[in-house]
C-alpha cells in the first residue's frame, strides 16, 4: 500500500499542494511524512528559484549558470532585493553548448542592465561523447570517456557566446569556475585551472569583467564543498552568493554612471 501512498502525495505537492493537513498524514509511517515533506520543500524552493517576482520599476539582471549557480540564486536574490530583479532560466544551463543552444531563448525580448554567466563543470566533465547535444549526455568516470567540451571548442564556444551577449547591450560579468575535489566522478580538479585560463583570456580579450569565484573559495574549498563532489554546503553558496551580488551590484553602478560594457 505504502508504494502507492507516496507517488500519490508527491502527485498532490507538484500540483500546488503545500498545506498538507495531519488528517492527510494519519495512518502514515514518520519516514513516509518525511519523504512526502522533504518533497515538497524541494518543490517549494525549486518554485521560489525559477518564478522570481519582478518588480518593472527595477533593472533586470540574468544569472546564466549550472547548479552552482542555482544553489546561490536565492541568496543573490535577497541581497540584491529592492535593487535589481535577479531572473535565472527554468533550467541547469550546463555545458557552453547547452547555452549556445538555448541562448536565445532565454534571453527572449527583457532589456538586460546585468548579465552574470558561467559555463566550465560541465564543459570539462567526461562523457560517453564528446560534443553530443545538450540532454543525450551521459557522464562517465574519467578514464572512461573524453570531456563533454575540447578545451578549443570551448574557447570558441565562449567567444560565440559573448559574441551574442554583447547583442543584448547588458554589462557582462563571467564568473570563473569553482573547484574540483579529489575523487569527483567525472571531473578531473587540475582541468579547472586550464579551462579557466582559457576563459579569462576570453573575457580580458573581449573586455568583459570577471568574478572569480574560482580564488573566492579555492582556499576554504575543503570546509564548504561536499566531499568528492563539486558543489557546495550552504555556507559555500552564501560566500558565492556575496560576491556574485557585489558584482552584480558593481555593474549596475557603472551603468548609472555610465561606465564601460
């Protein structure tokens, strides 16, 4: 019986039922209130992510990033509340060929004042292919596969990318990628360095300003990330999240006093 309870609860969550009452948890185990719970708080948060309020009156500023980016964008939010409407696409932007694929889209027709991007983890990670089209990717352990991204396609991926941006007459902002730890599946830690330095000779050529959360946390990377994996505890997403909000806010200023693009 208990196998049909929770699909059908999780059912009740995603259309929209969070005020769950105890009538509709009597009888349960406390494991299966948990799962059911935990549940709808991921679908809660998964909401207050992608659906941002904005408010017209302010600059709209676009966060295009992987689910480093997601774990930190409500923080960003709230730091930058009254200030900018801090919107993110309804999606893991992933690998450069994911956003050059997508990109269009998700910058749709809204005036951009800020736009803060990243690509690198996924580019670099090791896949059954290598250059296979966003969503018919699968990662594989290192010695099993090449990277998803060439660290030539992914500089000219890149300059593709900026290329595009520049378009949009928004300030521009490349975060730099965060570590690897010793043992992630699929990634090797000593590639970040070298896809980041062909990312920030991009951005130096290009003229765009950078935010390097890489150094932000590379030193007290052990204390916030989660073991062999790259991303990160809450504490780490809220060291992201304040240099991501002052850089953001930076740009914003330079834009009132008309500084460069």
């Amino acid at each position: 019986m208990k196998k049909y309870i929770i699909p059908g609860l999780m059912a009740i969550v995603a259309c929209g039922g969070f005020a769950l009452s105890s009538v509709a948890f009597s009888g349960l185990a406390s494991s299966t209130v948990e799962a059911v719970i935990a549940i709808r708080d991921h679908i809660k948060r998964s909401v207050a992510i992608f659906e941002a309020p904005v408010n017209p009156s302010l600059p709209n500023v676009l966060i295009i990033g992987d689910s480093i980016s997601i774990s930190y964008i409500l923080p960003v939010r709230k730091r930058l509340e009254g200030i900018a409407n801090v919107i993110r696409p309804v999606a893991n932007c992933e690998s450069t060929l994911s956003i050059l694929e997508n990109l269009d889209r998700w910058l749709g027709q809204t005036k951009w004042a800020v736009i803060h991007f990243n690509a690198g983890l996924h580019d670099l990670a090791h896949v059954q292919t290598e250059g296979i089209a966003p969503g018919k990717q699968t990662m594989v352990p290192v010695e099993n596969g090449p990277r998803w991204v060439s660290i030539d396609t992914y500089r000219s991926n890149l300059e593709k990318i900026v290329e595009r941006l520049k378009k949009t007459g928004a300030r521009l902002v490349f975060a730099t990628t965060t570590p690897v730890p010793a043992g992630a599946k699929s990634r090797v830690p000593e590639d970040v360095a070298r896809y980041n330095e062909i990312a920030l000779a991009v951005m130096r050529e290009q003229g765009v300003q950078i935010d390097d959360l890489y150094s932000a946390v590379v030193e007290s990377a052990y204390q916030y990330q989660k073991p062999q994996d790259v991303h990160f505890y809450p504490e780490g997403s809220e060291i992201l999240a304040n240099r991501v909000a002052s850089s953001i806010k930076a740009r914003l200023i330079d834009g009132e006093h008309g500084g460069r693009r």
